[in-house]
C-alpha cells in the first residue's frame, strides 16, 4: 500500500471500510482520519477523532447486528460516495448514504445519513437521531 499521504482516494475508502468491516475503529482513525476532521449529520456537527467515536458508538448502538451492504461507491478526484444498507437483524438501514472528502490520504470532512426501522419497515429514529 502506499504511504498515507499519498494514497489515492480510493485506496483510502478501501482501507476505511475494510477497517470497518473488521470493527477496528482505532486503526481507521490512525490511518484514514483526519485529526481535525468534520462531521456532518442530520445531528448535527462534529468534530475530531472523538466525534467519530461518538458517531460510531450512537451507529452500533443503534444497529448492533445485521448485514452491511454498500450498494454503490463512487469516486471522483478527492470526493467518494457511499451508499449502504443493513438489511437483515432486527434493525435495518434502508438508506445509509456518506460522502468524504479525501485530501493528503486521509478524510478531512464526511457526510453521514440514515434511518432506523425494523423489519417491517417502520421509522424508529429519524436521520436526524428524533424518534417518532
């Protein structure tokens, strides 16, 4: 793999998700995250590695089991997509959608989006953390 700095966005969507799916949340903020990094969510705004913890730790809270699936991922210069789903366990995410901006090989700014339903369909927490 190329050294950080001068990996390509993609390899570092690559190696964030693989991160990921490995649940190893420490290595991704050591390899592919910003210090400074901003988070944009219908939540609100945060900010550094300690707002990606606490985005991660409201995630798996709210989704503690299940399949993910990213149903699309695009990139473009220093931008990336991800679309993504859980759509078996208890909880699902009929429309997880982020976008990054990558810069320097790490992600400098992200975008988060989803929903909360059950298995039948119905909204348990709103995109902006609300429940109805």
């Amino acid at each position: 793999m190329s050294q950080p700095s001068r990996r390509t966005t993609q390899e570092v969507l690559d190696d964030h998700l693989r991160l990921a799916a490995e649940n190893d949340l420490e290595a991704d903020l050591e390899r592919n995250v910003a210090q400074e990094i901003v988070l944009l969510t219908g939540r609100g705004l945060f900010h550094g590695h300690e707002g990606v913890r606490e985005l991660a730790r409201q995630l798996m809270e709210e989704v503690p089991s299940g399949e993910w699936e990213y149903q699309q991922r695009l990139v473009a210069g220093r931008m990336a997509f991800l679309e993504w789903t859980v759509d078996s366990g208890s909880f699902r995410v009929p429309d997880g959608a982020d976008s990054y901006l990558i810069e320097d090989g790490k992600i400098q700014v992200q975008t988060i989006h989803y929903t909360l339903t059950d298995a039948t369909g119905k909204v348990l927490i709103r995109s902006d953390g609300s429940r109805p």
